[in-house]
C-alpha cells in the first residue's frame, strides 16, 4: 500500500484539502481522506491533484503532420480548406509502417500524459498495408497502437472503425485503400481480431466505430448498428463541414444528424464527433436521445470547420466531452478555453460553462468533460476519484506562484484560463507516475524512435 497526500483533490463535490489517496500495488485506490493514515508511508506532494483527463478522440498518425499544412498554396484562400488538408493527411496514411505508427504514437500518448490525459479514444481507421491488403494479423496496426499506449503508459480504447467509401454514393479512391472493409462482415473479422487483442491487455479496451455517413453505404449502417452489441460505446464522426451537410441532402434527403435520429436511431451510446452544423432540431434529438458530443476545438479551428453551438446545446443540458483529432493542439486546458472562447466571440457574452448549482466555469467545465470523456471510453465512473477504482491525477505546482495566491474557490480558473503546461506537476496513472516536472519517464527512448519514424517517413 501506498499513500500519496497533495494539499488538494478535486472531488465532483468540491476540493478535498488536504487530501491522501491510499493505492494497492496495483495502483487501485483503497482510501482517499483528509486525515494522514498512521500505518502508511506517505509520499507529501505540493501540489493539486484533478482527475485524469479524457482524450476522447484520437488519430495518432496524423500527430506525424502537426503543422505541415500550414502553406499559402498562392492560388486562392478557398482551396486552402479542409479537404486540402485531407491530401496532406492521405499522403502520410499512404506510406507509415507498422512500426513508425509505433514510434509516432508512442510519442504522441507519452505528450497527452505529460499534458494531463490518462485515457485516449483511438479512432482507429488505418488497417491495412500499403498496397491495400490486409495484414497477416489483420489487427495488426492495433497491436502498435496497444504497445505505444503501453510504453506511454496511457490507458486506450480502441475504436475499430468501419470505412467502406470515398464519399456519398461513390467508390472508395486509391488514396483511401488502408481503410476500406469491403462490407459488414469484413469489418467485424477485423473487430473480432482486434476485441482477442484488446482482451490481453488491463490497460486497453474496445468501441464500436463508423468513419461517417458518406464513408459507409446506408443500409450497411443500419445493419452494423443493429447488429451490434449492446452497450458498448459507437463513435462517428457528423457534420464537421458544410459540404458534408450539403451532400447528405443531396444522397439521403436528410442532414447527417436528422438521418441518423430518424434511421438509426439515436441513444446514449452514440459519440458524435464534431456535430458542427445543427440545426436547433437536430441540437433536441440528439439531447432528448441522451447521445453524447464529442468535441475538438483545437482541430476544428485549424481545419476551419465552424462553430458547434455550445450555447444551445446547454440549455438543453447536452453531454460533451472532448478529443484532440488531428492532434495540433494536445494540451486539455486548451481544448476548453478554444470551446469557451468560441461561444464569447460569437455570442459577445462571458461565462460559457455554466452549472446548476452556481459554481465556478473551470469546475463546470470539469465534470462533462471527464464524466462524458469516460463515457466515450465505455466507463461509467460519475465520482472523479473513488475507492476500488484506478488512481489516475493529473497534479498540479502547488508552488506556483499564480496558484499559490489564488484560493480553492477559483484554482480551476486560474489553471484553466492562465496556465499552461509549466503549471503540471506530473501526471499518475494506475497509481504511478508516469510524467514529473513535465518529463516522461521513459522519454529519451521515445523521443529517438520517433525522429528516427519521421525522418523516414518524409
Ligand atoms: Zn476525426
């Protein structure tokens, strides 16, 4: 038994000060109290714990392009758009192997732990090899994903994900063909394979997945969705640009969400990631459903989607949590301040994260984002910490002095909108520390591999 005690941990209720959190070997919480335990050793931190955050959407290859597709094309601002971008981004998924995937992601994790996450949702749709065929191990792109969580030390739910097509109503291209399941049955070998591999391993687990509703024929959809076991958490991506929206109506008759709540139904197992253009109806089906948004303001920004409706969504008490996607911006911190900022541009009001009982923003923020982020990951923990469960904080410098002089009433404030990551501590996970004064502990070896796989690769 060990026993760590910080001057503060963040409980759903409020800061608990001074607070020890008692860990088996196994790094599950046995005891959290403000009263120092008199049988344990205990290792006294200067610091504030919050829980670990939630990545809830991921795809770690393209963290391998972070900032290169930033040119002025000289041609005209327009072609400079999302689907630019999407050459950019096929240009990697065309060439990375097995093992610089590895390299690139074991990185890309280690950096997520270092910035506070605990948890990451991979949107895993890079299946095959190069040429297009599947892998001897059809899985075999998990399995280097698994292993760079591993050394990372994150936990990971692998999503699997179903791609069928190049766009509405056409063929997928030769650009897109390490993604493509042929249909439905070729998509649950793939699944199956890769559940047996996330079963061997206590930091990973799996999700249900569809890259989206132009990248998978309709009936296929329903199929797969009704085919489904229960429970299990289903992520897709929905109306992230314009042009999306346009040609659902054009192939469908319907918006992405409207098709999707009437056809599909939908439920509190649906993770729809981005959900950009809504329309109010749309906002009430996907709240009334209890479905869930997952949102990437970093990416979103870059890649020029638009706004989602945040304020909207709130009145109607919708659920959200949020990913870092494309990866160009990973520190969580910064996801919600985009999020907030986002919605007092367009609305010229403050205060966006709002909560019943009339506490702080940084707190209201706090609880959808990891109560729902855990969601999206198939865990259903409601209390930040709790006893039986694994002990995973992100801790921040009690010595700072910004944070030394703000009270418990506004410390997720001040972090929240005035910090950035030389405010972090470290970051525990399953009861160890994984990141100290921001260096990982196995770092140098990562950070080698992964020049190494990028030189490579371009
Ligand atoms: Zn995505």
């Amino acid at each position: 038994m060990k026993t760590f005690g910080f001057k503060g941990l963040l409980q759903n209720e409020g800061w608990l000060q001074p607070a020890y959190v008692s860990c088996n070997d196994q790094g599950i919480i046995a005891t959290i109290s403000d009263t120092r335990p008199a049988e344990n050793p205990v290792e006294s931190i200067e610091g504030f714990a919050l829980p670990g955050f939630q990545n809830a959407h991921s795809h770690a290859f393209q963290y391998a392009m972070a900032g290169l597709a930033e040119n002025d094309t000289g041609t005209s601002a327009s072609k400079d758009n999302f689907w630019s971008w999407r050459e950019a981004m096929y240009q990697v998924a065309l060439t990375i192997e097995p093992d610089q995937l590895e390299a690139i992601a074991t990185r890309l994790y280690a950096e997520m732990v270092r910035l506070g996450y605990s948890h990451v949702a991979e949107f895993h749709y890079l299946h095959h090899t190069p040429d297009g065929k599947p892998y001897n191990n059809k899985a075999e792109l998990a399995e280097k994903l698994l292993s760079a969580a591993r050394t990372a030390g994150i936990n990971i739910t692998i999503i699997p994900i179903f791609y069928q097509k190049g766009g509405f109503g056409t063929a997928p291209g030769d650009r897109q063909k390490r993604f493509i399941c042929r249909d439905r049955f070729t998509y649950y070998e793939l699944w199956q394979t890769t559940e047996a591999l996330c079963n061997q391993h206590s930091h990973a687990n799996i999700a249900l997945g569809i890259h989206s509703l132009r990248a998978v024929e309709p009936d296929e959809i329903l199929a797969t969705l009704h085919e489904a076991r229960p429970n299990l958490p289903i992520h897709i991506h929905v109306a992230e640009q314009r042009l999306e929206v346009e040609q659902s109506l054009q192939f469908l008759g319907q918006r992405p969400v409207e098709w999707l709540a009437g056809e599909a139904g939908l439920n509190e197992n649906f993770h729809l990631v981005h959900a950009t253009h809504l329309t109010s109806r749309e906002i009430e089906s996907i709240t009334d459903a209890g479905a869930q948004v997952i949102l990437c303001p970093s990416t979103e920004g870059n890649l020029g989607d638009g706004l989602f409706a945040f304020e909207k969504f709130q009145q109607h008490k919708g659920k959200w949590s949020i990913g870092t996607d494309s990866h160009i911006g990973l520190n969580p911190f910064e996801e919600l301040r985009w999020l907030d900022y986002g919605q007092r541009l367009s609305t010229h009001n403050r205060i966006t994260y709002r909560s019943s009982a009339q506490r702080s923003g940084g707190i209201a923020a706090m609880e959808p984002c990891i109560g729902y982020g855990r969601e999206a990951m198939g865990n259903h923990q409601k209390a930040f910490f709790q006893a039986g469960s694994p002990f995973n904080a992100l801790v921040l410098d009690a010595a700072n002095p910004l944070l030394a002089s703000t009270g418990f009433d506004h410390l997720i404030d001040t972090i929240l909108y005035a910090g950035d990551a030389t405010f972090n501590l470290g970051t525990i996970i399953n009861g160890q520390w994984v990141v100290k004064r921001n260096q990982h502990v196995a770092m140098d070896k990562i950070n080698r591999d992964f020049a190494q796989a990028v030189k490579k690769l371009r």
